[in-house]
C-alpha cells in the first residue's frame, strides 16, 4: 500500500510552519552567544529598539521568566534561562530577544545589540570536564559531573576470564540536521471556539508541548490549542524549546502573533546535538569464545545545561548494555558532564546505538584477539529463542526473539563466505583496493516502559470513516499505516478514510512520537476502536435484519450482513444512518495500554572498499535484516530501514560536531559538516524476519530506529576489518579518509597507538555494582 500522505507533499500542498499565513505576524530573532563561556557584563539594545520595524527588544529582565528545567533535568541546579541573565555558556546561547514586523528588519536590528562580555575558560571535552582542574560552568555545585548511574550484577566482572579485550571508544557528538528547522507561530487572543492562545508548531509531542507551555504561561490547558502541521523530519529533537517560550511570552506580552524559524545556522549550533558518549569497555572471554563478563565505563556529554541526551549513557545505553549476549557478569557505571558545547538531546536511537556501538566493536575485537570468525563468535553467544521473556542483568525484559536467524539469514544475503574468499585473495595479490566486511547483531527497546496512547474511530454519514490518533507524525507514514488497520477490518476503501492527529482541540489527549512507540501503541489504540465500531455495528445490522450479531460479516464488497445473503446487507452509510436516528453517532474510543516495552532485533553486514592511498571508504553494499515484530506494510518498514541505515551510515563514516579548545563550533554550515547525499551511499539490501510480540494485538515492534542502531557499528566493524591485516584493532567514528590514511600509515611505520588508556579516576568514586539491577523500563520511557 502506497502511502496516502505523500501526494500532497510532493506537490507542494503541504503546510509547514514557515507556509502559514497569518495576519500582523511579527518575526522573533535572537541575539545569541558569540563566545563559549562567558559573564554578561552589559548589554546595549538601545539602538535596535531604534531601528525601522522594530516592534520590541527583550532581554531576560524584560521578560522574567523561569528558568526551563525541559526535559529530564539531569541536576536541579543547572537549569537554562530562556534569556541568559548574567553568563552565557555555549555559542549559541539565547541572550536577547529582537521582534519585528519583518523578518528582514529584525535581523537588522538584532545586529545593532550590543553585548560586552568578559570571557572564562571553557570546557569542551566531556572527560576534560572531570578533571578536578577543569573550568566549572555552575560553581554552586563545585563540579562538572551532573549526574551518575551504576548498573549490572558484579564488581569484578572480568574474574575466571581467560583473555580480556579492552578498548576506548569515542560515540562522536552528531547534529540532528532535520530538513525544517524549528519552529514556532503563536497567535494571542479569542478564536472563537473558547482558546486564548493558539500555537502552530513543528513538535514531536504536541500534548506534552500543550502540557508544558500551559505551566509556564500560566494559562489552563483549555484555554490553549496546540497544532502540529507538517513537520519536516524531527529525529527526536523536537519537543520544546527555551526559544519556543520566548516566543510565547512575547506574542503575549505584545498581544500580537508571533513566528521564529530557524536558520539553518542557529540549527545547526542550536538544536540540540545527539550521541556524545566516551566509552571504556573490557569484556572477558575463555578461550573458547564463551563470554565471562563485561565491564563499562562510561562518560556523557550534557554539553552546556545538562541536556538529558547525555543522561542517555544512564539510561537507554546503561540498559541495554547487555545487548544479544549471554553474558553472565556485568558491571556499569556512568559519569555524565556539562560542557561548554550545545545542550544534548535525543536523536534517532537515543542512547540505544551508542549501546550497540561500543557492544559489536569489543565483540568484534575479541573476534581478532580469538581468532575466531566474528559470525561464529556471535552465534555461540547469543540468547536462545527459547529463554524468552527473558529480563537482563541490566534489568531489561526482552518479549522475545530469534537472533541466530537474523544473523543467519544476513549473511546468506551477503554472501558472506564468497566476500571472505574475496578478501583473502585481495590480501594474497597485495590489492590496493582493501575489503571489508563488518558484522552487527543488535538488539533495541522501543515504546519504552510500555506505555498507552488514545484512538477514536468514527463512521461518517456518507459512509466513510474517520481516524484521530494521539500520535504524531513528522513523516513517518501514519496517516497510511492507521488507516490500512480501519480499511482492513471494516472493509471501507482507504480513499475514504480521513485522518487527524496533532490538534490538541480535536485530539484531547495522546503520547506523541518518540521512541518508535506509534504504531504498537497508537495502532493499536486504533485497532481497538476499530473493534469496538465494529462489534457496535453488528448488533445495529443484527437487531435491523433479526439475526444474531455474531453471525454479521463484513462482505467483499464492504457492506454489513449475513454471510451469503447480499439482499440483507447494509452499507456502512445506512448503519451511521440507523445509530445517528438512535441519538449516538457511530464512534468508539480506546485507550491502549502496553504492559511493557518491546525489543526490535536484527543483523547488518556492510561491505566497504578503502583506497590504500588515500583512506578513502566506500560503502559498496549493506544488507540489513531487521525484526520489527508483525509487518503491516512492507514499503513504510522498508522506508524507515532505508532512512535509518543512512543515517547510522552518515555517523560511521561522515558527521560529527566540532569544537575548538574555546569553544567554537568549526562546523556550524553545512559547507563544513559534511552531511552525506544519496550519491555517497550505496542501495540498500533490506529485508525482515518476523517475530510477533504478545504484548499488543497487532504483534508489532518499532522500526523508526532499529536500522540506525544496526547499521553504525557493522560499518565501522567493515572498515576496521579492511584494516586489520595491517594490525589496526580501532579506529574511532567517523572514518574520515584522513583518519583511515594515518591508520594506514601509522601501521606501516609500527607507530599504532593501542585502543586502551585507563579511564579517569572519578570511577573509583562511583559506587562498584554489587547487586541484581531492578526492572528498567521505566527509565526508557522517553
């Protein structure tokens, strides 16, 4: 089934943000931070309050407001002011706000304020930021270090091992790049259906947004609606913004509306970045391949707030940390910091990559270091099918899975065993032309604590139906996939079902998107209401044609009736007609609840080709078996495999943020962060196998995310093994073709630096895990 939603994109139907036309809109521009840290000593807006157009200049004592504690606050003491008050502490930081009657007047205006600042050192690196030497960002804590988390089962979890791996991994700080930006419309007044506010949008939550604007306006959620039009791409960066309360205090302050979008400039330096993890990682094996233990130790960057992205190493990745693996003993312990860089948030995976990353590259390691084939050293490791439920030392409880066939079935796709023989034969001719060939088994969490979410189903007068759903859509294919649960068991064509989400004034409640929960929870929430419309309509047609509900049909032609009596049948038009006459419209509502998460699985092979002379990396296949539960419709699935492995292949070899010593971001456009185009990668090979979990009707697991967690370690296992010959054992993301040449180089001069250095000593603070971890579900919840 082709998806329903994309004709009207493609043709330039569609309304973002940005398309609104909105009467007396003003435009929002700020004055943001030139300087990674530094005290605010004055500010000079006169003349821009001056300048043609300018309707209004606010810095942080204008506007008084709280400060945002967003998202998971990872410290109660390092919450974000909207506007800075008295220090900034990242490039990028908001410091005044300029208003507009124009776009083009504001920016004039906003470059007439003048800040004076008087700089600090800064810290960038989030292990740097340990040192107890390290410039403090919020010195009424005395530290750097924000939060801290322990996990697993042991303190020495590498005893009776027989040979131990041990490495440093570096889970590079990435931008989140959506195609839109963010950003926001808020209109002040009475519009006529009882709201004085409402706002127009790009949000993953429109609920949660709704929630949140609603305590800090200090307005009742009724009086407020919240719509989410299109949404160009969000990766889990949109939520709520410290720039999205400004523009709402000002639309009310002013009593006009008010818009801010992005500039890809301010995205890019601005929205907050994901990933971000440094990770020290020993696992102990015997000799025979059998795992003994694991121990982590693990850094997060929360960049300049404490942004919970970096939190996401406490989390999602502390949690997962056990992956595929039947691994006896673990031990786990996080340190997460503030740094002088832009704030950290969720990106696609959020935290469940990073967990896979630094998992498949020691297991790959212990493969070299054994002289065991990597395929085979996975498979005598894994968890059994027949284990399931299965809860892990890290206390998570996988519903279920298979992921020897997973594996199994990526490598015959592959080929694997012609690629060996390719390899081998390059290796004997001295070919320049290196191969590579990179392995992953990964497992992930989505709908994170289970959960619930809200679903209507209402038949129309003219027969059709419609669907609202509390979820929330950025291009993910809801409108198709929701609507094919109704068509499916109502028999009512696809071209007759309407579809509304993210309008908090026809959708009274709903969890949003996030975590690739939509189509387990708001599928299912949908397919409940179908169920209940349906059971409904049976006993209307039963009672109307006297015959029992149970033996009422839908027909091949989409009627209502008794199984081989067409004659008797009713359209879906004439019961709305029968229930509407009784004084109750043909509608029902389900509220789903899950009673936990669900766990996606899969295998990726990456084959790549390095140029010798020059470190160049082409990825020239990748095969990726992903399990996301039952299929509903192959071509969405395949689409979200499609977009993941780009994006898990973009973090491998291209993207990463830059900072220098002080602060200053060195790939702030796209000129210099190098974003790779459908012309760097190759055709994806993507295929499934099918593993229904119990926990919703539908069987279904997420995928939105499942591809970028196997892709990103199988091609940086791809490279590293094209290089192994030569005695590289790591090489850290992304792999540039200068980090490949100097690897190269490096190993032909006997100048290889090892993979591990000991990780500082802020760990030996840490508690050592010395108990069986609880249920962490809860905390995935995203």
């Amino acid at each position: 089934m082709r998806r329903v939603e994309d004709p009207e994109i493609l043709v330039g139907r569609a309304t973002y943000v940005d398309n609104l036309k909105i009467d007396g809109i003003l435009s929002l521009v700020f004055v943001r931070s030139p300087v990674a840290h530094g005290r605010v000593l004055s500010i000079d807006a006169s003349a821009a309050a001056r300048a043609p157009g300018v309707v209004a200049v606010y810095t942080a004592a204008d506007l008084a407001m709280a400060d945002d504690t967003g998202l998971m606050q990872l410290h109660k003491d390092v919450a974000r002011p909207p506007l800075v008050t008295d220090r900034v502490r990242f490039v990028g930081d908001t410091v005044v706000a300029v208003v507009g009657e124009t776009q083009a007047e504001a920016v004039d205006a906003a470059e007439l304020v003048v800040v004076d600042y008087e700089a600090i050192p800064a810290v960038v690196d989030p292990e740097a930021a340990l040192d107890p030497a390290a410039p403090l960002l919020f010195e009424g804590i005395g530290t750097n270090l924000v939060t801290s988390a322990v996990g697993g089962n042991s303190a020495d979890p590498l005893e009776g091992a027989d040979v131990v791996v041990r490495a440093r991994f570096e889970n590079q700080r990435v931008a989140v790049v959506p195609m839109e930006g963010s950003a926001i419309a808020v209109i002040p007044g009475d519009d006529g259906d009882g709201h004085e506010l409402t706002i127009f949008v790009g949000t993953q939550m429109p609920h949660a947004f709704w929630r949140m604007q609603s305590a800090a306006a200090g307005i009742e959620p009724g009086k407020i609606r919240v719509v989410a039009p299109h949404v160009g791409g969000a990766f889990g960066a949109k939520v709520a913004t410290t720039e999205h309360k400004v523009a709402i205090a000002c639309a009310l302050r002013l009593g006009r509306p008010v818009k801010w979008v992005e500039t890809r400039s301010e995205n890019l330096v601005a929205m907050p970045h994901g990933r971000g993890q440094v990770q020290y990682v020993e696992l102990g094996l015997r000799r025979d391949g059998s795992m003994v233990g694991l121990r982590c130790r693990m850094i997060g960057d929360g960049g300049a707030y404490g942004g919970f992205g970096g939190g996401l190493v406490a989390g999602p990745t502390r949690s997962m940390a056990q992956g595929v693996y039947d691994i006896p003993k673990i031990s786990f312990q996080a340190a997460v910091t503030v740094t002088n860089t832009t704030p950290m948030g969720a990106f696609r995976g959020a935290g469940r990559p990073e967990a896979a990353a630094f998992l498949e590259r020691i297991v790959d390691m212990a493969a070299l270091e054994l002289d065991l084939d990597p395929v085979e050293l996975r498979r005598k490791n894994f968890l059994r099918p027949e284990v399931f439920p299965y809860t892990t030392i890290m206390g998570s409880t996988y519903d279920n899975g298979d992921y020897d066939l997973a594996l199994r079935e990526a490598v015959r796709i592959a080929g694997y065993e012609d690629l060996r023989a390719e390899q081998a034969e390059r290796r004997r001719r001295g070919d320049p032309k290196l191969l590579g060939i990179g392995i992953s088994s990964y497992v992930e969490v989505t709908a994170g604590g289970g959960g619930g979410e809200w679903g209507r189903v209402d038949i129309d007068p003219d027969g059709g139906a419609t669907v609202l759903v509390g979820t929330s859509a950025h291009g993910q294919g809801h409108a198709t996939s929701f609507s094919m649960i109704v068509a499916d068991r109502l028999g009512i064509p696809m071209e007759r079902i309407r579809f509304i989400q993210s309008d908090t004034a026809l959708v009274p409640k709903g969890g949003g998107t996030g975590g690739s929960r939509s189509l387990q929870l708001g599928g299912s929430a949908v397919h409940g209401a179908t169920e209940a419309v349906l059971a409904r309509a049976q006993q209307l047609v039963a009672d109307r044609i006297e015959a029992a509900p149970e033996d009422i049909v839908v027909t091949e032609d989409g009627r209502l009736g008794v199984a081989g009596s067409p004659s008797s049948a009713m359209d879906w038009a004439e019961v709305a007609r029968v229930a509407g006459a009784g004084g109750d419209p043909l509608s029902a509502v389900f509220d789903f609840r899950s009673p936990g998460s669900t766990y996606p699985f899969g295998a990726h092979v990456a084959v790549v080709e390095i140029d010798s002379e020059t470190g160049l990396v082409e990825l020239v296949r990748h095969v990726a078996v992903d399990d996301c539960g039952r299929v509903l419709n192959p071509l969405i699935v395949e689409g979200q495999q499609h977009g993941g492995i780009a994006q898990g292949v973009a973090q491998a070899l291209f993207e990463q943020f830059v900072y220098d010593e002080a602060g200053n971001p060195l790939t702030s456009t796209l000129a210099e962060y190098a974003m790779p185009s459908a012309a760097e990668l190759p055709f994806f090979e993507a295929s499934n196998t099918e593993t229904p979990t119990p926990l919703n009707p539908l069987g279904a697991k997420g995928i939105g995310e499942s591809a970028t967690v196997g892709s990103t370690p199988a091609v940086q296992n791809a490279v590293v093994d094209a290089l192994s010959h030569l005695g590289v054992r790591h090489l850290n993301m992304p792999c540039t073709p200068e980090r490949v040449w100097r690897a190269i180089e490096d190993a032909r001069t006997g100048h290889l630096a090892p993979p591990w250095r000991e990780p500082p000593e802020i760990f030996d603070a840490l508690p050592a895990p010395e108990f069986e971890a609880g249920d962490a579900s809860e905390e995935l919840n995203l």
